[in-house]
C-alpha cells in the first residue's frame, strides 16, 4: 500500500485523483486531504475516505472543520494555515503528493514535497511560473520525482524519451506543440466579447474545471502559463514551444524531432487519464475513464493562435522571453483581474489590459529565492488591485 497526500483535493483534480484511487484500494492508502477553505466537501470527503490528515489553508474554516469532524466522531487530525499544508506535504508516511492547488496558494506546499523527495504530481502550474528554479533545485537535492498532470505536459511526458528528467533538455527533441481547445470564445464575435458573463466564460465546451481556470481557458491565460511551464519541465526554449489551436482537445500535445516524426498523445478530455499515468507510471492502470471512439469524432483540426484577439497568450510569451519577475508579475496580476471578473468588477476583454499594465510597471531580475519570489508576488498583487477601479466598466453597475 502506497500512501498518498492529496493538496486541493476539493477542486476537479483533487476529486478526479479520489475517483481513480478508489478504483485501487488494494494499491493506495490516503493519509492526507488539504484544500484552501471549502470545508463543506472536505468534511464529506474525511468521512468518506478517513485520512489520518486534513489540512486547510484558511484558520477559520480549520477550526469549523476540525469542530464538525469532533461532532461526528472522526479521528482525522486537522491542521491549519500554510505550514498545515505544508505539513502534509511533507509526511513520510506518504511518498505520493498530488499539488492541486490552485495559483500561487499551492507553491510553499508543492515546495515542500519537492524537497521532502515525494513523487510529485504536478497540477499546480503556477509553482513552476512562479519558482521554477526553486522548486527543480529542491526535486533534484532531494531526489523527488516530478510528474506533470496537466493533459499537455503529461501528454508531452508520455511522448518524450524514456528517461527524461524534469528540467533536463530531452534527446532529439526539435519542439513543442501545446494544444488549446480555444475556449468558449474561440468563435465569438470580438465586440461581444465586453458583455460576456462569468457563466459563459466558465462553460467550457470540452473540459470540466473550476471557475478560476475556465476563465483563464476562455482568455488563453491557461496556455500561457502552460507555455511557461512547459520551458521549465523539458529544458526548452520559449521559441521550441508553439501553441496549435485544437478545437476537439483529443490531440493533448505533440512532441516533433529532429528527424521530423511528430509523436501525439490522444485520449479522452478526462482529467483521470493522466492521473493514472502518474500514479501507475512507468507502468499503467485502469483511470475509468471509457475508450476514446476515434471513428465517431471523425475530425482533428488545428489551427494558429490569435494573439490579438487573445492578448493574455502574447503577455505569456513575453514573459517566457524576458523571464526574472515577469512570470510572476503575469500570474499574479492574472489571478488578481480573474476574481475581479468573476466578482463583477471588470469586464472580460479588460483582464489583459490589468496584466499588461502591471508586468509594465514590475522590475527586478532574477529571483533567487523564496522569499524574492514572494516580495514579487506582492507587489503584483498590489498593482492589480489598484488597476481595477480604473478599469472597470458598465459591469460593475
């Protein structure tokens, strides 16, 4: 039995990982749940699945889940705050993380596994755009093995040379090709795009995921900080990673080589897939997710990106490019105009603009340190929220 901790375990990866577990009870013992604040599901899920651990970020919601769990008689040991998520990340007892969490609320947990030498499976991106020098010293000093979750860079993994490492440039590799669904608004006539809602922004028309990366799907963000990650993960140049336009999202990604082959990945659009390539990997295990009917689809189109329609796409490359505290600055701003349109205090086409505005106005070179990265993230957070009174519009009415 293998033990595992799950950080995020209450947003669509932390639910998808607990499906495929279940499926595997003969394999895998959960120690450990953490999630931000959502204390309703959490409780549900300690009662389900009887952790020895739960964790949550927010003090407030630890104490009313730690009061709920006494009431019901559950066992499970609550922890608090950032160093409770930390804590778990940590715990010997389960060499198995799952960093889940999402934005920059998961970087001093999915840190914390990396240097505590755990397989790492990696679905909080903004760890890497945020830290990645960090985060790949601390795998490589301590021995932690990282494995992407993201569809794109699992499937780019599942295509790369046997033997790669994360951060490590793989053996005849030319490029990168990144799929993007498109999003909700791929088609959408641009001088609409001013009324569109949080609700149409988060409908997203192959993939099931929370509110705040819907919304960075629909703006092109999502790929973005994909692009980032993925220079850091396989040791490439931002011009080796091109974004294509895949309305269907069955093609994940693609690797090209120097001889000119491309190798694909395709599957289902189900987060499960490359959860159980993570778990299982270098072997393979039943995920539950049904057999991809190629004959049935009939079409894969691909198609370039409109970096003008979708500036959030252009600023990431820019900061791929520039890096230093660009990355940050972008996904800080980034998280900061996203909750200010779905709060409705700004209209969707105004998120890049808050971006912009921001990485214009950040200095400093590189970061070198946790607490650099962090003074970055703050400052950025900073200048975005003074950017949104200004930029709001009619919808805040």
């Amino acid at each position: 039995m293998i033990g595992v901790t799950i950080l995020g375990s209450t947003g669509s990866v932390g639910r998808s990982t607990l499906d495929v577990l279940s499926l595997h009870p003969d394999k895998f013992e959960l120690i450990a749940l953490g999630a931000r604040r959502n204390v309703k599901q959490l409780a549900e899920q300690v009662r389900r699945f009887r952790p020895k651990y739960a964790a949550v970020a927010d003090p407030a919601a630890a104490a009313e889940l730690a009061c709920d769990l006494r009431r019901t008689g559950e066992g499970t040991r609550v922890l608090a705050g950032e160093e409770g998520l930390s804590e778990i990340a940590r715990l010997p007892e389960a060499p198995y993380v799952m960093a889940a969490i999402v934005g920059g609320a998961g970087l001093r947990s999915t840190l914390a596994a990396a240097e505590s030498g755990k397989r790492l499976m990696l679905a909080n991106k903004e760890s890497l755009v945020m830290a990645a020098s960090l985060v790949l010293a601390a795998a490589r000093a301590s021995g932690a093995l990282l494995l992407p979750i993201d569809s794109e860079h699992n499937a780019i993994f599942q295509c790369l040379p046997h033997g790669t490492q994360a951060g490590e440039t793989p053996r005849g590799v030319r490029r990168i090709l990144l799929t993007a669904s498109g999003g909700p608004f791929l088609d959408y006539p641009a001088e609409a795009l001013a009324s569109v809602t949080p609700e149409q922004a988060c409908a997203h028309p192959n993939w099931v995921m929370g509110r705040k990366i819907s919304v960075d799907s629909a703006t092109m963000m999502n790929k973005g900080l994909e692009l980032i990650e993925a220079c850091h993960l396989f040791g490439l140049r931002p011009d080796q990673v091109e974004v294509v336009v895949h309305r269907q999202s069955l093609v994940h990604s693609m690797v090209e080589y120097i001889d000119g082959s491309i190798l694909a990945q395709l599957g289902s659009p189900d987060m499960r897939t490359p959860i159980a390539h993570a778990f299982a990997w270098p072997d393979r295990l039943r995920s539950g997710v049904d057999s991809l009917d190629l004959i049935g689809k009939s079409r894969l189109d691909f198609c370039a990106p409109d970096t003008g329609r979708f500036k959030c796409l252009g600023l990431a490359q820019v900061a791929a490019r520039v890096g230093g505290s660009l990355p940050v600055a972008l996904n800080a701003s980034n998280e900061i105009a996203v909750q200010a349109f779905l709060d409705g205090q700004l209209n969707f086409p105004d998120i890049p603009g808050v971006i912009e505005a921001v990485m214009t106005a950040m200095k400093g070179g590189a970061l070198t340190t946790l607490d650099d990265v962090l003074a970055a993230d703050r400052e950025a957070r900073a200048r975005a929220r003074a950017c949104i009174p200004a930029a709001a519009r009619s919808v805040c009415a």
